[in-house]
C-alpha cells in the first residue's frame, strides 16, 4: 500500500506542499477557513499520518520531555507528573515517565535511554549517585531540572518545599496543643536525601525553640519494610511519645497501617500529623491534620522552567533553587 505523503494532501486539497506543512505547524495566522477545512478534509480522506521522526530531525525536536521520579507510589511523585503534564500538554509536548525506585543503576539507565530517544529536556527526582553523569549533563548545557531534592556539587536547577518549616509547622502546633513526647518517624536517611534530612532538622529547631528536651529514642529511621515493626519498639518504651509526626505520607500509611491493627485510637492514645497532604486526609476518621505540600504549583514551576532552558539552549544560565512553602491543615487527629 503507498505511503500517503504531504506532495498528496497537498495535491487533493489544491494547495502548496508548504501551505500543508504550516497546517501541519499550527501556523493559521494567513490561512483562509476554507483553505484549513480543504486540507483537513484531505488528511482524513487519504488517512495521512505525519512522519514524527522526519519532523523531529528537521525541528531539531522531538517535542517530548523525560520525568524521572524516585517512586511512583508516592503520592507527591504521580502530582508532580500531573502537573507537570498538564504544562506539557498546553505546549503540544509529550512526556515519558520512568520510576527508578531510588536505583541509581535504574536512574543511569533511564537517562541514557531517555538521551538516546533524543528528549527535549529532562525532570528527576535524583537518586543522588549518579554525580558525575549529573554533571557531565551540566557541562552540556542541557535542558536538566532536580525537583524535590538538592545534590552536593551540581549546578542544576531545583524545585523543592521548605521541609524545615514544614517539620517545624507540626512540631510546633503538637506543642501548642499540650502535646510534649513528640516523636518523629521518617525513612532511612542513609541516602542524605535532601527532603529528610531537612524535615529532620526543622523537628530538632522545633523542639530547641519551645525548649522541649530532644529524646533521642523519639526519632525513628528506617526503610518503609521495618517501620511498623519500629513503630511497635516505640509505642512500648517505659515511656512512649503522646504525638508522632509522619515523615512523608508512606510512613503516614504505616502508622495508620499499625494503628488499626492494634486497635490504637487516634488522637486519644496517640496524637498524629503528617507531612503530605494525602487524599484521604479529609475522609479518614479521625480526619487527618496534615501538611500540604504545593505540589501541582512546584510540577508546574519545575515544567516551565525546563521550557525556559530547552527555548533558550545557548543561554547558561545560573542554577536557581526555588523553595514552595508548606502549609498546616488542621483537622481532627491532635
């Protein structure tokens, strides 16, 4: 069967080969209605498809973005690639989303493929391993952006929350509410992923400006697998916190997890917050104090700047880190 190309839409329709390709562009500003209709009319009656990979080659542009997300269970990961989406598809670009699970083996191997598929530009969610590829991308000038997360050593733009204020909103407002044996519950902080480390530190700044002691035993870290297991070590000490602060909304499912499991009543046995606003929150009973990252604004904001840096690719420009901030939602579970 022939191949049906742009010389035949143009010949059914009565029009240039190149009045054709402006349709194919957009490009409408001279273009008469009865002109689009004939050529629209052509495209349909002869079942052209355009050829993407010629086009890409003559635009120097696939039109298409890589989205690289730590875990894709995560709440904030599957809002960030909605944004982030959406602002890709106002501008008629196209998204490949890749979950590397934290795997910096997983995490190369997606930007190589993503590379070779000749993406526009890329979003990450960085493992933080893979420094000197982070970098070589940067000596590149190419289109990169870090969302969430920071890495020592590398010029990239980021995109992330405030997460000291976010852990000192809690800490501050479970104080206020009477509450002093305030633990903290996060995952493993072995990775120095940016997002714990700093929600760690606004618990600690929390405590130290109310002048509450640091209990030590009150800090939990560990991988997702082991946190019930802690959890219970925790709420069994000769002396167990009367409030925990949820690190992020997986740890926040495993509380909530351990809870119904032991018939724990929240808040009269143990007073909660968490951070990510989950969808749940409102309908969960209790309903869930939580606090809300921006997160569809900071997809939005890590997209557009991506464009700016894919629009102008000659233009180095200096690395930026723009900071979202958090906010309390106060329900019923303190």
């Amino acid at each position: 069967m022939k191949k049906i190309t742009i010389a035949d839409v143009a010949k059914h329709a009565g029009v240039s080969k190149s009045t054709v390709s402006q349709y194919l562009n957009q490009r409408f500003d001279y273009m008469r209605e009865e002109t689009k209709e004939r050529i629209e009319d052509a495209i349909e009656k002869l079942g052209y498809r355009p050829n993407i990979l010629a086009r890409s080659l003559k635009q120097k542009s696939t039109t298409t973005i890589g989205v690289i997300v730590a875990n894709i269970l995560h709440e904030f990961s599957t809002q960030i690639i909605r944004a982030i989406e959406d602002v890709c598809n106002e501008r008629d670009f196209h998204v490949i989303v890749c979950n590397a699970d934290d795997n910096p083996d997983k995490e190369k191997k997606y930007i190589d493929m993503l590379r070779a598929k000749q993406v526009d530009g890329l979003i990450a969610i960085p493992t933080g391993e893979n420094v000197s590829l982070y970098q070589d991308l940067v000596k590149e000038n190419y289109p990169f952006v870090f969302i969430d997360r920071l890495i020592e050593g590398v010029d990239i733009d980021a995109v992330l929350l405030d997460n000291e204020k976010a852990s000192y909103l809690a800490v501050e407002s479970f104080i206020k509410h009477g509450y002093s044996k305030v633990a903290m519950l996060a995952p493993s902080l072995h990775s120095n992923i940016t997002p714990r480390i700093e929600r760690l530190n606004g618990y600690k700044k929390a405590l130290e400006q109310y002048q509450v002691p640091l209990n030590e035993e009150y800090l939990v870290n560990c991988e997702i697998s082991e946190m019930q297991q802690v959890l219970d070590r925790l709420l069994h000490l000769q002396h167990p916190p009367n409030a925990i602060l949820a690190g992020n909304d997986l740890v926040l499912y495993e509380v909530l997890a351990y809870s119904k499991k032991l018939n724990i009543q929240i808040p009269d046995d143990v007073a909660l917050i968490g951070i990510d606003d989950v969808s749940y929150a409102e309908v969960f009973s209790p309903a869930l104090t939580t606090i809300a990252q921006p997160t569809f604004e900071m997809g939005e904001k890590a997209a557009n700047i991506l464009f700016e840096k894919i629009q102008n690719k000659d233009h180095i420009n200096q690395a930026g880190i723009y900071r979202f901030e958090p906010r309390l939602l106060e329900r019923e579970s303190y």
